[in-house]
C-alpha cells in the first residue's frame, strides 16, 4: 500500500501544472531572461575607437602621481563608432582575446549584465576569444580560481540579481605578496585584461593593479558598483562624468516597495511608528532616493544633519557676548527632540503613528559620535599595529574594553602629551547606554571603517526618543488628539451634554476637528481634581465612565516595530535602467579593452537625462584619487560622494517635509513605488534623484 502510495505522488509530481508550481525557475525568472536591454547607438557600429579629451581636468594628488606614474596622465576617452576602415583596424578590434572579470565586495543588481554586456561584444568581435571569471572575488585572482563563462551560463543569469554567477569576496590586494601573486594568476593564464567590478576600494585596487601590470601588458578596466550610490564622477571643474553607481537604483526600489508596504500597514493599524534603517554608511543616497519613491512622514539625512545650525543658540550667546560651539552641527540629543516633536503632532491630529527612514551611517553625520568613532578607531588601529594579539581578541567583553580606556585616560593626567583619550571623553562615554557603548567599540571592517550596519542606530535614537516622550506625557504636552465627532457621540450615548464638558476637557473645544486635552489632566486623579474644582463632581463620587473613555483615548502608546533594509535590497532584481545600464557597461568595458585602455573606469555620461543621451566612456581611475585615513594611516583611495545638500533632489525633499509630515487632519502622503517591470508603461527609467537634478542643466 506503502509502494502504491509514492508511485501515485510520482505521477503526480509529474503533472505540467505540479511541474510548473515547483520548478525553481519562475515564470519571472523567464521573462526576465528574455529581456534584451537597449544599447547605446555607438555600440551599433561595427567597431568602436576612443576619443581623448581635454574638456575635463582633474585635480592630481602628489602621492597618486608618485605612486601610480604609468596612468596618472591618462584622460576621459569617448567611445565613438566607426567601420572597421582599414585591415590593420580590423585586425586589432577583433583578435582573440582572453578576458577575466572578478566581482569585489556587496553585490548588487545589475552585475550579471556587465558580465553579458562584455561576454557578447567579445563573442561578436571574436568567437574565439574567452572571457574568465574569477570566483569568490579577488581571492580567485591571489589564489588562480576561475571559470571559463559559457553561452548557457551567461543566458541563464542575465537581467537577474546577486553575484551568484562567479560570487564575490572583500579581499583586497594591498600588499606586496598579493600583488605579485595576482601578477603570476595574470600572466600565467595569458590574459589580455581584467575588468574589477566593484565600489571605491575596488577601483583603487584596479588603479593599482593597472599600475603593476602596466608593462606586462595585462589591461586593467574598472566598473563602478555600489547599491550606496557614493561613486559619483565629478571632474574639478564639478562636471558629471558618472552620476550614479549602478545597483543604486534596483536596491532604493526594493527598500521603497517593503517601506510601501509598512505605510499601508501603519495608516491600516494606527498604532505603530515604523522605523526603517536603510543601508547607506558614508551617505545618505538611497535614503534620500527611498524618500522620493514613497514619501514616509519623516526621512532623517545624514548630510543635512551636519549642515545644521542652530539659530537660537547663536542668538543666545550673541546676547550674553559668548560663543556656542554647540550651536553647528545636530547633536544626537537635539535630534531626538525634533523627531519627538513631529510625533507629538502627528499624535495631536489623531496619528500616533508613522513611518520614519533613517539612513546606516546618520550617527556619523553627529558631532559628538564622530569624535567618538575617530579616536576609538585610532586607538584600535594603535593597538592593532603595536601588540600581537588584536584588540577585539584581547579585550574580548565590554567591560575589558571600558577598563583599557579607563587606563588610557588615567594616561593622559600623568602624560601632557598622551590626548587620545582622556579623563572627559571617559565621562562622556560612559553616559551612553552599554549596547551604544558596545556598539561604538565593535569589530572594524577590513579596511579599518566603523561597522555602521552592526550599531542599531535606530534603537540608540528611538530609546532617547522614547525618554523624552515620557517626560512629554507626563508634562501633559505629548496626547493623542480626540476626534470631536467621537467625543459628542460618546458622551450624548451616555445622556451627558458634551458642550457643558467639552470647555472642562479640552483646551480648543469648538476649534478644531481633533480636541486636545488640557495639559493638566494627565491622569485619572488630574482629570477627577478638575471636574471638582469646577463643581462638575462631588468629592466621593467617582469619575463618569464616559469621561473615562475620553481621557483614556488621549493617553498614546508610543510603540514601534524596527526594520533594516540592507542585504534584501543588493539581492533584489535589477530594476529596467539597471539592466540597461549594466548591460551597456558592459560593452564599454570591451570597447575599452579592444582600443587598449587601461587604468581606466567604464563609465556612462549623462545617466540623469535619458537614455537618448547615454554617452559611454572611460574616465581615468588614478588622477581621481586622494589621501584618506584607513587603518590608522593615509592610504590612496577614490573619493566618496555625500548628498549635495544644494541640489535640486535633497531641496524638493526639505521642501515637501511638512506635507509628508501630514501633521493635519486628513489623509496621508503615502506613495506606492512603481513597480520592477522591463517593459510597458509603467518603467521608471531612472532613479528620481537623477531625474530631479537633471533640472540643473
């Protein structure tokens, strides 16, 4: 019976329609495969030639030009198309080449079509060429791991998310023993050149790499990715050469759906505020990007947060003839009070709820934690060079960690030139709640960064939040407003005259359409005190349960449910204008390669206008390059890119913040993100903040 049992579950198992519910390919997956993205007009062309030029300059450190000198003098090169003309063109454009790519760091949407872009503009110009990929990131360089891409490999991957065709690695090639071994992988496999699709470190590795393999003829091409958006070129006259990384857009949509999703939710339960933390450590790109594509009630911007001066406090001191260096730039407490007045108005209008975006690294935009975060990296990164044994293995638990800096600061009273750390940044430290104070001093990243990703930034602000709030209550200012509707009906149920109580109550009866409790009445006892001082209740009698109800119903709740959208997003399917972007990318990194580019990042102009007006290019890597501290010492690398607060997105943004706020009776501002579609009416064809700055010219 047994047997017969599994054979029935076999057959139907079977079944087309049981097949097509199970089948790890999705019906998705399968359009989406099918998608062909647009190619820019010059990839039309039989061949393509560079075009150098002069147009844009770039400010050259000192240290890049005595470090990188064979590509410091590179410049920006246009791709045109072209005929083959002569043979000796034709020869050169399409002779068999080996190619590896290798993926460096996060992933992110997009990445498997700079694979296809490359794959099949080396297949069109050569069958015969190989393009390799190296698995596990620049591990597979070190340790000579690859994989030869194939036709059906590539096809089963494109327009799809994730890294998984080769997978990914953090690995830096940053000493010399790395160096020389990824020289030996490169030359061992013959190859003609090396594409490092990665964020800002990648490309300083591919600068270096471009230098090493300068004269061993190995070409070295960069490709700009980081879902954080902070790869944005700019020549020093502020001229746009690469406006935005790509994976930017496909994980902003993927954050603004879910946080969609959690505005619906709230505006449904009107009960909860909802507290999104969006991935973003340096800036605060995808939280501006995600504040645009769904409109939550308040979106906190790192860039602004620093920009900020207190006009009060400058007044202030101007009058009492001191100075206040408090006064620039937000403090982590200033900030919980404005947070806590906007949910005090919310509440005021009914809306004890909401929706609030937070970007990853806001605490590193706050003056005090800044400073926090630059010497405990500083001594870490001492630590770390002077002992042995690392930091975080030899200070284990908290209090180890707080013991050494209570050592360090009992230094700096014995030694007057030890100023790290000392007997006030001890005191202040120690104010912080213990999970912050874990938090500040976690593990750093590889390159010496602090992990804005493991701090729960949203629980440090929403506990001063919800302190704060609490003194609010108590002081009778933080009540939910009363629908005045609501309290007439209930009152005239029980037979009371809601005009003989209202005046009693409320503090605006009759002039607003939600009713606020007077500041007095903050409990039962209050709210009895009142009602006898008016001679509307005898001493031993009790409170009228109507007017219970009504009091109850102004006392809020502040709850709140927490969410981070980080490795969802860099996981999500690329959106259509990554796709394409990609894709084309792709074949700017063969068109680079095949007219003997190196030291060079594929790049696409004009991203924010159109794709009419794509422009594909290489923009050299070294001469952007500058001095930054890593590790404890100044290291080469490329700049990363903040919000402009200047600019025409973050301005539309600031502008639209009390309408979002929706501190007023009536409905919200809610918008649901458009969808993650390749074709049809409702594609986005770029990420709102490009749309909106393209305005600018």
């Amino acid at each position: 019976m047994e047997v017969r049992k599994n054979l029935e579950t076999q057959d139907i198992l079977k079944m087309p329609i049981i097949s097509e519910a199970i089948s790890d390919i999705s019906t998705e997956v399968i359009s989406r495969k099918s998608f062909i993205p647009q190619r820019c007009d010059v990839f039309e062309s039989p061949c393509t030639f560079l075009e150098e030029t002069d147009h844009f300059e770039f400010k050259i450190h000192p240290e890049a030009r005595k470090q990188l000198p064979d590509i410091i003098n590179n410049k920006v090169q246009i791709i045109r198309g072209t005929d083959f003309g002569d043979l000796e063109r034709k020869n050169n454009y399409t002779r068999k080449r080996n190619i590896g790519i290798v993926f460096s760091g996060g992933p992110a949407p997009g990445g498997h079509n700079v694979i296809a872009g490359l794959f099949d503009a080396a297949k069109r110009a050569n069958p015969e060429s190989s393009v390799f990929g190296f698995l596990m990131g620049p591990d597979g360089i070190i340790e000579n791991e690859t994989i030869e891409l194939t036709q059906d490999l590539v096809d089963s991957h494109r327009n799809l998310g994730g890294f998984s065709m080769i997978k990914t690695g953090r690995t830096k090639i940053d000493t010399q023993e790395k160096m020389a071994l990824s020289s030996q992988t490169l030359t061992s496999l013959q190859m003609d050149a090396l594409v490092v699709v990665g964020g800002d470190d990648s490309n300083t590795n591919a600068a270096f790499l471009a230098q090493e393999m300068y004269h061993k003829k190995v070409q070295i091409i960069g490709v700009p990715k980081t879902i954080d958006g902070d790869i944005q070129v700019r020549d020093s006259q502020a001229n746009v050469l690469c406006a935005i990384s790509f994976g930017f857009h496909s994980a902003a949509h993927a954050f603004a759906k879910s946080i969609s999703n959690l505005a619906t939710d709230c505006s449904s339960d009107v009960k909860y505020w909802h507290v999104c933390k969006v991935m973003g450590r340096v800036a605060s790109h995808l939280a501006l990007e995600t504040a645009l594509q769904c409109h939550p009630n308040i979106t906190l911007i790192g860039e602004d947060l620093a920009d900020y001066i207190d006009h009060r406090r400058i007044e202030k001191a101007e009058k009492e003839n001191t100075v206040d260096y408090t006064a620039f730039g937000m403090t982590l407490r200033h900030l919980s009070r404005v947070l806590c007045d906007a949910i005090v108005r919310r509440a005021a209008v009914g809306k004890n709820y909401g929706v609030l975006v937070i970007p990853e690294g806001v605490l590193e935009f706050i003056n005090e934690i800044q400073t926090f975060i630059i010497k405990l990296n500083t001594i870490i990164a001492d630590y770390n060079r002077i002992y042995d044994i690392p930091f975080h293995e030899e200070f284990p638990l908290l209090e180890d960690k707080l013991d050494y800096l209570r050592r360090l600061a009992r230094m700096s009273r014995e030694k007057s030139d030890f100023s790290v750390w000392n007997t006030r940044d001890d005191d202040l430290f120690n104010d912080i709640p213990a999970f912050f104070q874990e938090g500040l001093l976690t593990e750093r990243d590889a390159h010496g960064n602090f992990q804005f990703s493991q701090v729960p930034t949203e629980k440090v602000l929403m506990e001063l939040v919800k302190n704060y709030l609490v003194i609010l209550r108590d002081e009778g200012r933080y009540k939910i407003g009363i629908a005045e509707s609501w309290y007439k009906k209930t009152m005239s149920k029980s037979g009371a005259d809601p005009d003989i109580y209202g005046p009693l109550l409320f503090n605006n009866y009759g002039q607003s359409e939600f009713l606020m409790i007077k500041p007095e009445i903050i409990s039962r006892k209050t709210l009895k005190q009142v009602l006898e001082n008016e001679g509307m209740l005898q001493e031993n009698k009790n409170v009228p349960e109507p007017l219970k109800k009504v009091f109850e119903k102004s006392v809020p709740k502040f709850k709140t449910q927490t969410h981070f959208y980080g490795y969802d997003g860099r996981g999500s399917d690329p959106t259509w204008f990554d796709c394409t972007y990609t894709y084309n990318l792709g074949l700017t990194v063969f068109s680079l390669i095949a007219n003997g580019a190196t030291g060079q990042m594929a790049t696409i102009r004009n991203l924010e206008h159109g794709f009419d007006r794509w422009e594909p290019m290489g923009v050299p890597i070294a001469p952007m390059m500058h001095l930054e501290e890593r590790k404890g010492k100044l290291e080469l690398v490329l700049e990363r890119s903040i919000v402009d607060v200047k600019s025409t997105a973050f301005q539309v943004v600031k502008s639209l913040r009390e309408k979002w706020l929706a501190a007023v009776p009536g409905k919200e501002c809610y918008r649901i993100a458009s969808p993650n579609v390749l074709s049809g009416n409702n594609i986005e064809d770029r990420p709102l903040i490009l749309k909106l700055n393209s305005l600018n010219g």
